[in-house]
C-alpha cells in the first residue's frame, strides 16, 4: 500500500496533497499524460473553473480505465496560464479529487500550453500496490 508521508521536520502542507509518498515494491504504475479541459465531445469547456473541472474528471477517466482509484494518485502536476486561477483550480480539484486524496503535487504557471484556449492541464502518476 502506498504510504503518505509529511516528515515531522517540514512545514505542514500549504494544500491538499502530502509531501511524499513511498511506493511499495512491485507495484503497477501508470502515468497519466497532461489532461486538458476538453471533453468527451472534443470540445475545449469554457473557463478555468469548467476548465479545471473537466480536466481532474479526465484523470479519474484514466484511472478508471486502468482499474485504479483516486487513493492510488501518488504525484500531480498542474500547468495553469495564469496565477489568478489558482481559486478556481483549487475549487476545481476539491469538488473533483476531494480533500481526502493528498498525492504529491507540483503548480507551475506558465506562459502557455497546447492551444490559447487551454487553461489548465494536468498530469497524473498513479501507482498501485
């Protein structure tokens, strides 16, 4: 089972997600390309937050399709364009993932991504033991 970990000699998370998480031997991995704010349709959603949105419920996609679960994300990173987003993908992430699910996690704020229109896009490292 994936272990949790905050060492006692750091500060506590600024958010939801842990500052590592140990592997088990042998487990399955699967790493999860950058999800964007499009859906099934092929439509680019309109807005961060919808944005956001539907970028975690693609995640939760790949899991599912892979026989994993949200307690087997063990690392996100987020890309978002701008840093006025950062409410809106938080929001995003707690109505989608939860706060119960607490993966390491990176956010960087870039210039931008794939399309102009793109927001947000998430990668996603799950692993199960």
């Amino acid at each position: 089972m994936n272990q949790f970990v905050n060492p006692k000699s750091s500060h506590k998370p600024l958010g939801a997600y842990t500052h590592s998480v140990k592997i088990p031997a042998n487990a399955e991995w699967l790493m999860i390309a950058g999800q964007v704010g499009v859906n099934a349709k092929g439509k680019i959603v309109s807005g961060i937050r919808l944005q956001a949105e539907q970028a975690f419920r693609n995640v939760l996609a790949c899991l599912r399709e892979n026989k994993m679960r949200k307690g087997d994300l063990v690392k996100l990173t987020v890309f978002l364009t701008d840093p006025r987003h950062v409410d809106a993908y938080r929001a995003a992430r707690k109505k989608i993932i939860g706060d119960d699910t607490k993966p390491a996690s990176t956010l960087l704020v870039v210039d931008g991504l794939a399309s102009p229109d793109l927001l947000i896009e998430v990668e996603g490292v799950a692993a199960k033991g």
